[in-house]
C-alpha cells in the first residue's frame, strides 16, 4: 500500500486512473469548500485568479519549466489547435498511428497539411527535413505504450521540427520534467485527479515566437487580464500567457490543490509502486512486464470487460482491448482481484 493511500476516500476495484482519476481528500475539500464560497457569495475573481496563479507554479513544476513558459486552458485539443494553426500550408506533421484525437485532429481538420501516421516505435526513424511538427503522446491512451522520448526528441532537433508531446496520461504516475519538447500538453482530471476542465501547457522559445496567437486571443491571453477587458487595442503577454484562455474558475479551484499533492509526491517513487501493481496483474493474466501503469490486452468480443465489470471493478475498453489503470489508491488486493475475475473467480469488491 502506498503512503498516501489514506487520502484517497475510494479506490478499492478502481482501476480507471487512465479514464477518470480519484480525487485526493485535499482536492475533494476545495472543491466543496468553493462551491460554499459561491453559494454565499463570497466567491471572487482574484481569488479565482491567486489559485490560477498557485497552480500554474505546480504545472510548472510537474513539467520541469517555469512558470512563465505555462499557459492554461481548458483542453489538449484547444493548445493543439494553436500549433495546427501555425503551420504553413502543405507542412508535413507526423503522428502516431492510433494515438489519441487531441493531438492528431486538429491537423487533419486544416485540410490543407500533409499528416502521416506511423507506429509510435518507427516515430523517431521517421522524422525527416521534410517534417515541420511532430505530434505524439509519451503514453499512449489504447495501449499504454510509453514512447523513446528521448529518441524522438533527438531526432526532431536534428531535423529542426518542433515536438508536441502530450503529457495526460503520464504526468501524475511518472515524471515529466526533463522533455525536450516546443509543446508539452497536459489535462489534470485522469491521473492527476482534478476536476475536469483544468488543462495546462509549457511552450519553448520557439513556440511562444512562431505559433499563432488569433485562435485563443481574449481578455486572459494579456499580461494583465484585468487591464485587458476591453478594445480596441489588441492586448498579449510576451510569454506563454499570450496563448491562454479564460479559465473555467470552479475547476481550477479543485485543480490547485490536485497539481499541488501531485507536485509534493516523489513521482519517481510513483511510478516504481503503479509499475510493480500493473506487473504484477500482467504476470497473473499471463502477459510479459512492461514499463506503464496502464495494462491493455485485445478484447474484441468485450468479454473481458464484462467480466470485470461484473465483479465490480471499473476498467475500460478502447480499440477493441480491455484496460486497467494501477495507481496510488489501489494495491495487491486489487490486483488479485481483477486477475481473479478474469479468470471466473466469483469476487465481490466492497
């Protein structure tokens, strides 16, 4: 059992950090505690705004940056607009075949950019000077495959394309910091367990240079929000907050305090007890050890999912494969659980 497996109200069978994380109690109580603040009035905007700012230092430090290189916003596929936005017509963007919506649609849907799509272990082989952007989660959400980040960064620098590196189904069970990425993305409410609608991003030198600012420009996106309500004048920041939006405030509420229990964690610590819970259940499921949290195995006919949903687990099916998620709140307990009502073990999770 992991240390701060008491500050989680659930858990038992939840195996679904890959879909929807658990709040911790810290997150739980601020967002209770908001909701009485606005019920009685006494919710203010720079309140709102002081628990923003806390929480795009703890962004910061999930993702080994600075808080000045953190945008926020509200979803991965609003920051990936951003760059599809800014590429010249006929680019070549590179993605993962399979990889998840929000960071490939928004490329397909300009029309206009030639986007390949190749397995995420040739990635890294076929990035070319041909190629302007390369776009990829370092966990993928079907599979639970963790990419070579280091190859791939490698090789995008050498070929002078930018990196998009989403972070969601990472950032929270393993660390992040130390990504040589133009466009690190995160959403907060999977293994970091805040509300939905709480999305944050770092930008590099060149990114904050060359993207397009047109699609997110508004009142938050300039150095002083408040000074920044009203036209005619076009009002940006010089850093990354040039690219913000206005931010959905009830969800950041619960998001400082979720960033901030994840930021005081031992993340490498972390990933060694997911890792040893998903191994663990692969081993008893008869599959080989793997370095992710996530465990997916083909399901076409969703019997297996049946099965666990039957016994009370939450799992999840995506691409035809049924998928658990192993995190701070679960432990062995779980994991012969879920391995037993695969097998047609009667359980009961209580």
């Amino acid at each position: 059992m992991h240390p701060v497996r008491s500050a989680f109200q659930a858990g038992r069978g939840y195996l679904a950090a890959c879909t929807l994380g658990l709040p911790a109690a810290a997150t739980r109580d601020a967002v209770r505690a908001d909701l009485e603040r606005w019920s009685a009035g006494q919710a203010t905007a720079p309140d709102y705004s002081a628990a923003l700012e806390r929480a795009r230092g703890h962004a910061a430090t999930l993702l080994g940056t600075t808080a000045e290189r953190i945008a926020t916003g509200s979803q991965v596929s609003v920051f990936t607009g951003i760059a599809a936005a800014s590429a010249p017509a006929g680019a070549e963007v590179l993605c993962v075949d399979g990889d998840f919506s929000s960071v490939v649609a928004p490329f397909l849907a300009r029309g206009d950019l030639r986007v390949r799509h190749v397995p995420l272990d040739a990635l890294a082989d076929a990035i070319s000077e041909r190629t302007w952007l390369v776009s990829c989660s370092l966990v993928q959400s079907a599979t639970g495959e963790v990419a070579r980040m280091a190859e791939i960064s490698a090789a995008a620098r050498a070929n002078g394309a930018l990196l998009l590196v989403d972070t969601t189904q990472a950032t929270g069970w393993m660390p992040t910091t130390g990504i040589d990425a133009d466009l690190l993305v995160c959403h907060a409410y999977k293994w970091l367990g805040a509300p939905r609608g709480a999305a944050f991003a770092a930008f590099s030198d060149r990114a904050i240079a060359e993207f397009a600012t047109h699609t997110t420009a508004g009142w938050y996106s300039g150095g002083d929000p408040w000074a920044s309500c009203y036209g005619p004048e076009l009002h940006l920041a010089e850093g990354a907050r040039r690219f913000e939006v206005s931010p959905a405030w009830n969800a950041w509420a619960g998001a400082e305090a979720a960033l901030g229990f994840a930021a005081s964690l031992d993340l490498a610590g972390v990933r060694d007890f997911d890792l040893s819970l998903a191994n663990a259940f692969r081993a008893a499921i008869g599959l080989e050890a793997s370095d992710s949290a996530i465990v997916s195995w083909p399901d076409e006919t969703g019997c297996d999912l049946a099965a666990l949903t039957a016994a009370g687990i939450v799992a999840s099916g995506r691409a035809g494969r049924a998928r658990v998620a192993f995190h701070l709140w679960n432990d062995g307990e779980d994991v012969e659980l879920a391995a037993r009502a695969l097998r047609g073990v009667p359980v009961s999770v209580r």
